[in-house]
C-alpha cells in the first residue's frame, strides 16, 4: 500500500506516548486508536481525520505518509479529442 500513517510520530512530539492517551485525548475509541497508533488502520473516515487533525493541531497531509506505487498505471488519463466528421 502506497499509503502510512504517521499518527504516532506526531502524538509523540506533543507528548502522547500510547494509544491510550490517544484516545484519552482525542475522544477516539481505545480500539481505533490502537490501530491507528501501530499503522493498521486500513479505513480511515473523515469523521476521525478531522478529529485528529483538530486534537493533534496538524494538517492531515503531516498524519499521512504516501509513495507511489511503481507498478500502477495513472489513474485519469489526458482525455483524447474525438474526430469529427464533416465538419468544415
């Protein structure tokens, strides 16, 4: 996956060293933090990313680590111009 979650090492820096004060902090359910935390969390809603961006005071660009993956195809293509015909 092109995707990681770098919650943990943001939380650090303002002094939430666990998933459990994760949740203490944020209001996020011990569960979802934990995944949040260790990087399992394979969904993430905006919901919850607006709740971390808000308690963590960071863009959500700062809880998100993303690399391309190499072997993926473009997702748009540039759009061709279709032939017209008789058309002056």
């Amino acid at each position: 996956m092109a995707m990681k979650l770098k919650i943990d090492d943001l939380a650090r820096k303002l002094g939430i060293e666990n998933a459990a004060q994760l949740s203490d902090r944020t209001g996020l359910g011990l569960t979802s933090s934990y995944q949040l935390w260790e990087g399992k969390a394979k969904m993430v809603s905006l919901r919850t990313l607006n709740t971390l961006c808000n308690k963590l005071k960071a863009n959500p660009a700062l809880l998100i680590d993303y690399t391309p993956d190499s072997d993926e195809t473009p997702a748009v293509k540039p759009a061709s111009k279709p032939k017209q015909r008789g058309s002056r």
